[in-house]
C-alpha cells in the first residue's frame, strides 16, 4: 500500500526538479553576440541559473553581476555572485543594484545583456528612486508583507519606488541587445510582475501603487507616499523605443511542476485534478474552499472518484494579525486541518518549491488526517496556534515540517491533497 506521507514528498520532489535551472536554462540561450555578453540578474534561482549559462555558453568571454539570497549561493568562475537579504531588502541588494546599473552603462547595439530572473527578485535587487533611502524602501515591504496584498501589488508599489525594476533595467541597457530568461513564481505567469519586471515594459502607474497602499491602509514611510503621490517620473511602457528590442523567455512555470506531480501521484495510482495553477487570496480562506472540494470527493465521488489528488498553484496571502512563527504554506495546511476536523483518509502538503516557506526554515509541512488528535494529545490547540499565524510552530511540534534547504529554484507553492478511498 502507498505510504501517503512518502507518496506527497515524491511529487513536491518532482515539482522542484521540473524548474531546475540546469534543466530549462539550455535551451533558451541566445546566439553569441558580435561585442560583449554580459550577464545579470537577481532572485533566489537566479544564481544556479548563472552555473547553467556558464557550463552551457558556447559564445565568447562572460562577466557579469547576479543578486540571490543569503545562502542559496552557487559558484561561478565568471559571473560573480552577491548574497542579500530577502524579503525585506538590506545594504548588501542596494550596492549589488547600483554596481549592476553603472555596469549597463555604454553599451553598443553589438553588446548582449543576458538578464537572468525568478521569484525573489523584487527585494533582492533594490535600488531606491531618487530622493529615497534604503530605510523607506524597508518600511514600505514590511508593511506590504503584513498587509495581505498579493504580490502584483506588492511588486505594482516597488515599481514605482525604485530606480532599477518595472523596465528600468532595460532602458539603461540600450541600444544593447537585452535577452530575459525568467523563471515565473507569480500566478499568470506575467513578466511584468515577476521580481517587478526589471526588463519588461511596466503598464501600472504612479496611481495604481497610490490606490494599492490605500487600500490597505499604509500611510509610512511619509518620503515613499510623498514620491508616489508627486509621479514626477513614470517606469518605462509598452511602445518605448528602449525596451522594444526586448526579448522575454518564459523558462519554466508552476503549471509545469504541478503537470510533474501529477505524473507521479498517476503512476501511483490516484488520479490527479490540476485545480488551477494561479489561486490567490488569504491562505485559510483557500483552505477552506479546498477543504470542501476534498469533502465533495470523500461523500460524492465528485469531481472525480477517490483515491484522487487536489492539486494546486499560486502564492496564498496571510494578514498577519498573531506573534507566531509561520509562511502561508504551514498557515494554509492549519486551517485545512481545522476545516476538515480529522475527515479520514485525507493527507495534505503544502511546500514552496524555493524551500523557504515565508522567512523560516522549511519548505512547508505534511498534514494527516490524525494531526489534530496528535496535537490534542500534546496538549496544542490548533485554533488558538492559527489564530496567532503559528503554523511554524504547530507542525514543528508535530514533527511534520518539510525542511529541503534551499532549492535553487522558484515557481511558486505547490499543495497536493491526497485522498484515499474510502
């Protein structure tokens, strides 16, 4: 019989590999240019992304400047590698985005930028507009980060807060060739949002990112609002001369990493239902809309019979209203397990595939349908723990965390739920 704990770890396994940059960076890599090839980027694949170049290249001489995250660090011989902070930017992205912009500067036609990009980008290569601190730029995705806005928003705001994304990058490149290979961790797969766009034209505007941060009541830092509010200089848009040599690469997406687990839960023999790869919204709200498909098949056969898996795509939003350890992912997977009470026969994981579930240590957790039962016993309440976004600790109480280390790649979260029958 099927090991539903093992079964679960397989496909989030073959969501991770599915996105390897070793694997989908290969085959889009442009011709070599007549002048110079320089390669930059930012986001936590983006390093490993650079190995890929560098062992695939087949051009002339490399040299360039990539930003990741502290720890997800891979060796390069000639492309160097920054570490900086990630989700709230620090010193070390500031410097990186300011060397990466003066290194654009006075290219040729003949010259390639190869400009390399994946989740994690939006914070990590943080230049702030002028008249901006490194300061203001943390306060504003600290406040982004507990506000429950989804990450078009978040990224819409940065946008116009910064001197480097929402095309910017691109424009200070011309009249060189600019050549993106992206790696999306954004539902709809859009370019212009993944790691805010820094080569693709930008179509919000001053005014979107001022209605967002009213929307959610962000009123500080007052130099942010103030630059905002003055829209003095627009990011590049579509039809601008500078970006419209251009091109962007889609080199891999959640839709294909949740195509892979399906592969495995079929060969497993549960038949898989792909529910979508874009869900949005708050993680417990998403929880519960999961929970009652799950239900649905458990009583009904419908939408399709047990023994089955729900699996789905996307980046969840958590309000953070408690003092608890937790990503959306471990938020998502305690209300499920409160929704559903103990349903039998119905397992359920939750993992972002970058292997960072919010700012902890693990890539998510595995919920079981006796993990409300062995928390009684443990004398840990699940409602109070989701009430003070604790998921973190709830599951590492149970000793059902999902710890992988850093990926090195990044397409998203992926939840599998596993239902037997009955």
């Amino acid at each position: 019989m099927t090991d539903p704990r093992q079964l679960l770890r397989q496909m989030f396994d073959a969501a991770v590999a599915r996105a390897m940059p070793d694997k989908c960076v290969p085959p889009f890599l442009p011709n070599p240019p007549k002048g110079r090839t320089l390669v930059v980027g930012a986001g936590k694949a983006s390093a490993s992304m650079a190995k890929a170049v560098e062992d695939h290249w087949r051009g002339g001489e490399l040299s360039g400047l990539i930003v990741t995250r502290y720890g997800h660090r891979v060796p390069c011989k000639h492309i160097e590698i920054v570490e900086a902070a990630h989700p709230v930017p620090d010193l070390a992205g500031r410097e990186a985005a300011e060397r990466m912009l003066r290194m654009v500067q006075g290219l040729t036609p003949d010259d390639l930028v190869l400009c390399l990009i994946s989740g994690g980008g939006s914070a990590l290569l943080t230049l702030p507009a002028p008249g901006l601190t490194l300061q203001d730029k943390q306060a504003i995705n600290r406040a982004l980060l507990k506000s429950g806005a989804n990450i078009a928003e978040m990224n819409c705001v940065r946008k116009h807060l910064s001197a480097i994304k929402g095309g910017r990058l691109a424009a200070a490149c011309y009249p060189a060739q600019v050549v993106t290979l992206t790696i999306s961790d954004v539902p709809g797969d859009d370019p212009a949002v993944i790691a805010s766009g820094p080569t693709v034209p930008d179509r919000t505007t001053f005014a979107d990112a001022l209605q967002i941060l009213e929307k959610y009541g962000i009123h500080e830092p007052r130099a942010a609002i103030d630059h905002i509010r003055a829209a003095r200089e627009e990011t590049p848009k579509p039809g601008d001369p500078r970006l419209a040599g251009a091109k962007t690469h889609l080199i891999a997406a959640p839709q294909e990493s949740l195509e892979a687990a399906a592969a495995v839960a079929r060969s497993a023999g549960f038949t898989p239902l792909i529910l979508g790869d874009s869900l949005e919204g708050e993680a417990r709200d998403v929880a519960q809309v999961h929970a009652g498909i799950a239900r649905q098949v458990r009583k009904h056969g419908q939408p399709c019979p047990a023994p089955c898996v729900l699996l789905s795509g996307g980046e969840t939003t958590v309000t953070v209203r408690g003092h608890g350890r937790g990503g959306r992912n471990v938020e998502f997977l305690l209300a499920l397990a409160v929704a559903l009470d103990g349903e039998p026969g119905i397992y359920a994981m939750a993992g972002d595939t970058d292997g960072v579930d919010g700012t902890e240590d693990n890539a998510g957790a595995i919920m079981t349908p006796d993990s409300l039962e062995r928390a009684r016993r443990r004398n840990l309440d699940a409602k109070r723990f989701l009430a003070d976004n604790d998921g973190y600790s709830f599951f590492s109480a149970l000793g059902d965390l999902i710890v992988t280390g850093p990926t090195l790649t990044n397409v998203n979260d992926l939840r599998a739920i596993l239902i037997r029958s009955a």
